[in-house]
C-alpha cells in the first residue's frame, strides 16, 4: 500500500506541474492573441497582423489545453477525494455503514472508470485511421491522448479508494 501511495503522491506532482505549465502557456499564448488583435484592430498596426498569421494555431492549442487541464484536475480532484457526489446515503446510513458505502461507491467508479477507458481507447484508435492534424502538423489522436490517460488516472484513484476502504473495514471488524 505504501508504493501505491508514493506512486500517488508522484503522479499528483506531476498532474500539477502540467496543469502550472499548461495553464500559464494557455494564458501567455491568450494574452499574446489579444494584444495583436487589439494592435491591428485598433491601433492598424499590420505587422500584428503578419504576426497573427504565423500564430494561427495558438487558438486549437489553448482549447487542446483546456481539455489536458480539465482531466489532471478531475484526477487529482479525485485523489483528494472531493470530486462530485451525489449520494443521498451518506445522509441516512449511521456512520459505522459509511466505509461499505464508500467501498460501493469505489467499486461503481471503477466500473465506470474501465468502460470509459476502453471506450476512449477505441476512440483515438479511430483519430489514429483518421490520419487529421490539429496544428503544427500534429496528429489529433495525440493530443486527444488525455482522455484515456485521464480516465487511466481515475480509475488508479479509484482502486486506490477502494483498497483503503477495504482495509479499513477489515479494521474495524478486528477492532
């Protein structure tokens, strides 16, 4: 348990480096659009606009970015354990019930989880016979690569929950 927790640990510093790295690109490269569009819109200054030109593909790769943040942020969300619920039972179980009703929740998670993973899987297999670009000659399967790795990621999260729920049951039946 303690490698699967170290494991954790380095994979959540790494999900929050990419998210400061992809957020801080996304903003820089954002602002960078709206100076020149404002310096040839209003100022028409036409260089800004040659300028535009080259960085026409600033714009896929901020959207591309949004959706790498959208899932390292689900995933470490999930490793804290405050991802959405919507559960009614915690509200009516006595609290001795509340590690079985986590473990149930672990274990539908996980299911789901898998069914999205494989899902996703066939779904960049299908952007890979496809054969498009996103920008900068970069095929799309790779950027759409996050949505298996992050349903990856979840699903570990998940089955890390679920063995300490686990654990924690059997603790409390020997105690």
């Amino acid at each position: 348990m303690k490698t699967l927790r170290f494991i954790d640990r380095v994979v959540a510093t790494i999900e929050g480096w990419l998210i400061i790295i992809s957020l801080s690109i996304m903003v820089i490269f954002t602002f960078l659009l709206v100076i020149l569009r404002a310096l040839y819109t209003h100022a028409h200054i036409h260089w800004a606009n040659t300028i535009l030109g080259y960085v026409d593909w600033t714009d896929p790769m901020v959207r591309l970015l949004v959706l790498w943040i959208t899932f390292l942020g689900a995933s470490l969300i999930t490793k804290d354990n405050k991802h959405i619920k919507i559960d009614i039972m915690s509200a009516i179980l006595p609290p001795k019930w509340m590690p079985v009703r986590e473990l149930i929740l672990s274990l539908a998670c996980i299911i789901i989880a898998v069914l999205m993973t494989k899902a996703s899987i066939g779904y960049v297999k299908i952007e890979m016979n496809f054969g498009g670009y996103i920008f900068l000659k970069l095929p799309v399967w790779i950027g759409q690569l996050i949505i298996p790795i992050g349903f990856s990621l979840l699903l570990f999260r998940f089955v890390l929950r679920g063995v300490e729920q686990i654990l924690d049951i059997f603790r409390s039946t020997r105690a």
